[in-house]
C-alpha cells in the first residue's frame, strides 16, 4: 500500500517545516527528557483531553517529583489526586509500575520500546512515545490524530479499530517517521491533528498539506478516517442509599473488577431497566442491613454519566438512620470528610450539589 501512495516523500518535509516555523503548541511536558515525566504525561493522557490532563499531571509533579516519590505514596493519596479523570485501572496501573520501576529496576526507567511494552498499562503507543521523546528511538507513534492525519492526506479508506487496519496506519507511520529526529517528528504530527488537522473543523484553509491533501482535494474531510459503527452501549441503572447518622455516612470501597475499582461508593443498587427509589427502600436484603428506623430526606433528580462503553443512570436516596447501626461491607466517614477520599466522578457531582 505505502508504495500506492501519493506525494509519501513530500509528507515528512512539510510537517517538520510547519513544526519548526508555525507550531506554537504548549504543554508543560513538551521538551522534556525524563521518562518518569513523560510516562506519568502519557498514562494520565490515555482516554483524556489535554486541557483537562495538564492540571492533573502538574499537580502528579509537585506531589510526585520522581519515581520513587510514587512508589513511596499511600494508595487513596494517589487516587484521590487522580478523582476525576476516569478509567481508574489507568492509575492502579500507574501505582504498580512505580513500584515495579523503583523496587525491582532501582529506580531506573527501561530504555528501550520492548521492555517498556513489558510495563504494566503501557501499551505500542505509550511505549513508543517514551521512547521516541527520552531516548531517541526511532519508534512511530500512533493514536487518534496521527491516524486522522495520516488518512485525510493519504486518502485512506481502511478501517482503523481493527488490528489490520491498525497495522496499516503503524506501517505507514513508521515508514513516514524521520529516523534522525523522532522525537520531533512525532510531536508535530500528534500537534498538528491536535490543532489543525482537527475532528471537526479542520482548518484546512490554514493548512500547509492541504494543496496534496487526498481528503481535501475530493471534499472527503469529513469522512476520513473511516470508521466501524460502534456498539450499542451498556445500560446501568444505579441508585444509591446515602444512610447517614449524624454527622456521619456509610460508605464502601469498590474491589470488583468493575468501573471505578479502588474508590468508593455508598449503598449501591442496581439494575438493568429504569428502578423506582423508592421501592428500592423497601428491599429485603436492605432492611436487614439498615433496619426500618430511618427518615428519608431527599431522593435527587437523575445524574447521566456517560462511559466508552456503558451508559449509567445514577439516582441518590439521602436517608437519616435514626440509630447507628453496623455493617460487614461498609464502614462509616465523616460527611465533611468525603472531600479527603476518592470517589468517581458521577458521584462527585452529587456531592457537589450538597455543598
């Protein structure tokens, strides 16, 4: 396929030109050579905007320096720096590699794509980011904007969520990639779909590639990259209990291997189809736990919150136990000390409202 291409010899050119005279793009972790910094930039980047990741990778930086400084942090300290920024598995997985990098490597981040592959929650493009920005390696990068980039200019019409399509875009970015300046060439190509060669309203005008671009020259722009019809979401429906006893609340810690593993939740029920909150009060094995001597104060309107690939309703029922009862699964927290332990943002939110 890479021979069929089109202008494939002008493509490199003109992207490190535009880097090197027109990217203006900043990011606190753009220039950097440690890995420890770059790693910790890129797991929080997984599955999350820029805008949103910089606050948290600043503040992973002034609690965390270095490597060893995570490995050392309190589990629920780490978390909690991390509420918010979903995909949870993302930061037990960050948790476990300190640990491996400090206890088992000395401290001393692997240096080239193989053993870094071998880390846990890093996976082809973390891998080939770290090593391409702190060692050099001449490794292609390939996420979402360098796959849109790739086929709007290319013209390329195969799938991508596949593995074969995958490998098509990975071939084609490793045989574009500048072998003497990886670093650079993978950060300009990553900025450029970031910040011309958008999702939606690509500045095409603006664009320096635009005159032998595929996409815009057959007014295909907004087609490419093409893409495979995604699944139905899951349906969740969740109320939760919130059983408190003077200043006090019952609280659990989520261990399943779920969404929002490692954080923590109030009395939980759940349901495929639409639940009345009310009559979830009225279930047998909920009257073992909390009794029948309570007072319900508010049931709240309905909270969306919207996954990759689950859709949850979430409904909150404030109840005040008129005696302070016990329980094997949930453990009592001061209300005004919630702020100190993580919950998932769907909760938060509610929180938020109690304020």
């Amino acid at each position: 396929m890479i021979d069929n291409l089109k202008h494939k010899g002008d493509f490199s050119n003109l992207l490190l030109h535009w880097n090197r005279t027109e990217n203006n793009r900043e990011m606190p972790w753009k220039q950097v050579r440690d890995p420890y910094k770059i790693w910790l930039s890129e797991i929080i980047l997984q599955q999350t905007r820029v805008e949103q990741g910089r606050s948290y990778y600043e503040s992973f930086i002034s609690a965390f320096p270095d490597i060893h400084a995570l490995a050392k942090a309190n589990e629920s300290d780490v978390f909690k720096l991390w509420e918010g920024l979903g995909y949870y598995s993302r930061c037990k997985n960050l948790i476990y590699t300190a640990r491996f990098i400090s206890n088992t490597l000395n401290s001393v981040f692997p240096n080239t794509y193989e053993s870094l592959l071998e880390l846990k929650g890093v996976g082809p493009y973390t891998a080939a980011a770290i090593s391409s920005f702190a060692f050099d390696i001449p490794q292609a990068v390939l996420d979402g904007n360098v796959i849109r980039v790739l086929a709007r200019f290319f013209g390329i019409d195969v799938p991508y969520q596949n593995q074969s399509g995958k490998a098509v875009f990975q071939d084609l970015a490793q045989y574009l990639l500048d072998k003497k300046n990886p670093a650079e060439y993978n950060q300009a190509i990553m900025d450029f779909g970031a910040t011309v060669c958008k999702p939606k309203g690509a500045l095409c005008s603006e664009c320096p590639l635009a005159n032998k671009c595929q996409a815009f020259l057959s007014n295909r722009v907004s087609e490419l990259p093409h893409k495979i019809s995604a699944k139905a979401k899951k349906i969740r429906w969740m109320v939760y209990v919130v059983a408190k006893f003077e200043d006090e609340v019952l609280v659990r810690l989520r261990t399943e291997k779920d969404i929002w593993q490692n954080l923590n939740e109030f009395i939980l029920f759940e349901s495929p189809t639409e639940m009345n909150p009310t009559a979830v009060l009225q279930d047998k094995a909920l009257k073992q736990t909390i009794g029948s001597s309570y007072d319900v104060v508010h049931i709240s309107d309905c909270f969306q919150h919207i996954l990759t690939h689950q859709q949850l309703y979430l409904r909150f029922v404030t109840i005040d136990l008129k005696q302070k009862i016990t329980t094997e699964t949930h453990q009592y927290k001061k209300w005004n000390d919630l702020a100190e332990i993580a919950f998932p943002k769907a909760i938060l939110r509610f929180l938020e409202t109690q304020q």
